[in-house]
C-alpha cells in the first residue's frame, strides 16, 4: 500500500488575483484608501446626479447652477474670476455662460473700470431660477451628510478645507 506523505514544509497561502496582477503588471491603487479616487468618485457621481435633477427640475446643469451660485454671491464678477474659483477652463465656462445669457438668466456687461472685462450678473429671472435650485442643493447636501453627527460634519469642512488650501503642493497653484 502507498501512502502519500505530506510534505514537511508548511503549504504557501493561495495569492488573490489582485497579489498576482500587482506582481507581475506592477503596483495597484488601492480604491478603498486613495483619496483622490475617492474625492473624484463622489464629485463625478453628485454632478452626475445633480446635473440630471437640476436640468429636470429648473432647466440648469450643474455647470450652470455652479456659476449661478458663485454670481449670487459675487455679483459682478468677470469670467477669469468664475474660472479660478470653480476650477474650469476658460471654455466651458463662457459656453455656460453664453447659455445663460440667451436664456436670460445672466446679464454680462462692460467692466465700468476696464472695457476688456466683463461684469456678469444674474437677472431678476436668474435670481429666480437661482433660489429654487439653492433649496433642492441644500436638500441635497443635507441628505448626502445625514450619516455623520453635527461634530463629524464639521471636521469633515475642516479637512476639506484644508485640502483645498493645500492643493497648490499637486497642482503647483494658489487656491485663493
């Protein structure tokens, strides 16, 4: 009779399919702990979502509604201005707002202290349109936090914040 013998010396672990990828193709993200992916994942999907409920809602995009907002606050200002904060190219940005304008949610008028500039302001209609979406946004934004306490809400501020001020170390930029 044969016996098999086992061998003496302790069986390997079997490797995952992401160990053996990783080996032979080189380093992996990890999706669970890269902050960026993260960041860049919940903004895709909440333009996404935000996008198809504002067109539906109030006929604005995201982009739309983004520049809207930023007018309602700093009324007045050029284009350059609406590019730095928001992040855009100069581009999409007066496509948008050249929507808005046939639209007649935003008026764009000479700088009075500079004729090559343009001071953009919403219209009595675009303020309108402007405090319908600023509700569903707050709603929005309420529902999307409504899993972390009051204190949890405002560390998470503080570091998103934080990490705004400190994008200038990636993208070799001021934030401000």
């Amino acid at each position: 009779m044969i016996c098999a013998m086992s061998s003496p010396l302790p069986r390997k672990p079997r490797r995952t399919r992401q160990a053996e990828i990783a080996e032979a193709e080189g380093p992996l993200l990890d999706l669970e702990r890269y902050v960026p992916a993260f960041i860049t994942f919940i903004a895709n999907k909440l333009s996404n979502s935000a996008t198809a409920f504002y067109q539906k809602n109030f006929g604005v995009n995201v982009t739309e509604w983004r520049i809207m907002s930023l007018l309602a606050i700093e009324p007045g200002i050029p284009a350059s201005r609406i590019c730095h904060v928001i992040g855009f190219d100069k581009g999409p940005v007066s496509r948008n707002l050249a929507m808005l304008q046939k639209r007649g949610l935003v008026v764009i008028r000479s700088a009075p202290d500079d004729g090559r500039t343009h001071a953009i302001s919403l219209t009595a209609r675009g303020r309108v349109v402007h405090d319908k979406v600023i509700a569903a946004a707050l709603e929005r934004e309420r529902r999307l936090l409504s899993c972390l306490k009051k204190d949890e809400r405002e560390v998470l501020i503080d570091l998103l914040r934080r990490l705004h001020e400190n994008l200038g170390a990636v993208t070799g930029q001021s934030t401000t």
